[in-house]
C-alpha cells in the first residue's frame, strides 16, 4: 500500500482519503501503535518526499541543519530515507515480494543462543514481523517487530543479528521483576542501558559510524552517535553525581526524575554498548550474561573493568543505594 500511494503521489495525483486509512490499517503501522499526529508526519512527509512539485522543500528540508532535539528532526529523517528508496525502487518492490523470514528464523535463533546461559527454548519465540516505511529503524513492540523497507533491504544478513537482538528483548521480557525496575527512576534508566548493551552485542560490529551510514543515516547523526559512545565515562559519572545529590537530599525525587529520565541519548544504545564491549574485553562476557536481568550486578561488573581502565566508577554511596534497593526487590541477592 505504501508503495502504491508513492506512485501515485509521484505522478501527481491526489490521494484520497480511504487510502491513507488502508495505509496505516497495515499490520506494520498497527504493531508501532502511533498517536494520530505522528501517522499524520509520515503522510505529510510522504507528500514532501514523493511529490515533484514539492522538490525545492524538500531540498530545503534535507539540507538544513537542525538539532538533534528538534521535533523537526524526525521529519528529516523520514524524507530523507524516503527519498533514499528512489534510489533503488524497483529493486525495492522486487525484494518486498520475495523476502523470506522463514528462511532467516532459524539463523536468528542460533545467534540468540550465544549469547544466553542455559536458554529455556520454549522462551525463545519468533516473532510476528511487519515491513513498513518510516524512518530507517526496527522496533521490538509488544505486538511483534517492525522493520524498515529499506534498512532491511539494504543489509539482509544484518537483519538475522538484528532479530537476534529484539529476540533477546523479548526473552529477558520474561525474567524482568517490574516492580524492581520500575522502584526507581535510576534502576529504570540503568535496566535499559543493560538492556541495549547485551542485545548491542548480539547485531553492532566496530565502526559504528559506518552502521549509521548504512541504514541512510545522515553523517551528523553518526557522529553524534559516535561522540555520545566516547563520552560514557563523564555522563555515568554526572549520573552518579545527581543520584547521589538526591540521596543527600539536595534534590527531591521529582527533579530527579526530571534530570535522569531518557538521560542517556539514542536509547540508551552507545553507552550499553560502551559497556559490554569494555566488559568483553576484560574477559567478563559470562558474567555479563549469567546476570543479563540484574543492573546492579551489571553495575558490580562494570566497576571491575572501569578500574583497570581508569575510567569513572560508581562512588560506594550510589552502589549502596543500588544494593539496598536490589535486596528488597530481586530474591537472589549476594550477601
């Protein structure tokens, strides 16, 4: 459908209401469960990306420099992969008839497995999987998994590690104690950081810079992404800072929350990863995995490798926190 609507946009032609409902009634749109006014970006973005008489906007879209933060960067983002699938449309419709997930569900799963200790295989499910079109991600929802057209075209063996990484989400879903996660907005940040960082293991090779490229990322993206992964030790040690500025009483639990929730850019993704590929290096892959449901045990683990590197390490005022709220939680606590 979306296809269909970008043809017809293409030859000038006004799309009637009734389509754009066919459009985003999709499985793919449904799985992502976007408020109206974001579906309504991907029309409006649509009609930018694909409409010849809108050429000079969206010229001038992509070439602007906005920040990062700007609501208008999704937008960006959004035409400038729709414009990217151009490039290679009719490949694009070819390869959209003849993909095989059944093909890559086995593969998937032999990836997951490395990177469990004694995986309970009825645990380890394969998702429901949806192609849309949309900014050039893939997304593990409660209702399956979303992937991009054009990411998933572009790089096809990528996408059996990227299974293999939202597959993982979903297995340590079963395992996660919400209560515990949720007991403070710290473990609630932290849980995410190893989140990411273990399933970044499974699909993130070295140069992350050229990931970003790949999938049709712009290069300010990139590099950002690259700085933010450079910058882990000063930004874990400002979060210890506020956390421990909050269990002094300098601040209140509500400026907190304020200060540290999303605190780590990209969801979290540069700065996990930072972590377990130091983690990896100091040769503590298995205690990285034998703990995968544990942020204060991954928090123990880091503190080990931080040392040796001489980068931050958690204070012992914010470790205790971290251990007092993990012995009232988690019933495996260390002594």
């Amino acid at each position: 459908m979306f296809m269909e609507i970008a043809e017809i946009i293409s030859a000038g032609q006004d799309i009637p209401a009734e389509k754009w409902e066919q459009l985003f009634a999709t499985e793919g749109y449904r799985i992502l469960d976007w408020k109206p006014a974001r579906l309504e970006s991907v029309k409006k973005n649509m009609l930018i990306a694909f409409s010849p008489a809108r050429t000079a906007e969206r010229d001038s879209i992509l070439s602007a420099k906005i920040p990062l933060q700007d609501a208008a960067y999704f937008d960006r983002i959004m035409i400038l992969n729709f414009t990217d699938m151009l490039k290679h449309w009719n490949e694009l419709k070819n390869f959209r008839r003849t993909y095989d997930f059944a093909g890559m569900e086995a593969k998937s799963i032999r990836k997951l497995k490395n990177f469990l200790l004694d995986p309970v295989d009825s645990l380890i499910v394969f998702p429901s999987v949806a192609i849309v079109c949309a900014d050039p991600e893939a997304r593990s929802k409660s209702k399956g998994i979303v992937i991009d057209l054009n990411v998933m075209y572009k790089d096809p063996d990528g996408i059996i590690k990227l299974m293999a990484h939202e597959m993982f989400h979903s297995y340590r879903r079963h395992f996660e104690n919400s209560d515990f996660i949720q007991s403070s907005p710290v473990i609630t940040e932290l849980d995410n950081l190893q989140n990411e960082g273990i399933a970044d293991m499974i699909d993130k090779g070295d140069d992350l810079t050229l990931l970003f490229k790949q999938i049709g990322y712009p290069d300010e993206i990139a590099v950002m992404y690259k700085e933010t992964f450079e910058n882990t030790s000063a930004m874990l040690a400002e979060f210890d800072r506020i956390t421990v500025s909050y269990l002094d009483g300098k601040i209140g639990e509500e400026e907190l929350s304020v200060k540290i929730k999303g605190y780590f850019p990209f969801g979290g993704h540069p700065n996990g990863y930072f972590i377990t590929r130091m983690l990896q290096r100091h040769g503590l892959r298995g205690e990285v995995i034998e703990n995968f449901v544990n942020p204060v045990a991954f928090l123990r683990t880091y503190n080990k490798a931080a040392e040796k590197e001489g980068i931050h390490v958690f204070s012992p005022r914010f470790m205790n926190y971290m251990a007092r709220q993990e012995s009232k939680y988690l019933i495996h606590s260390p002594e």
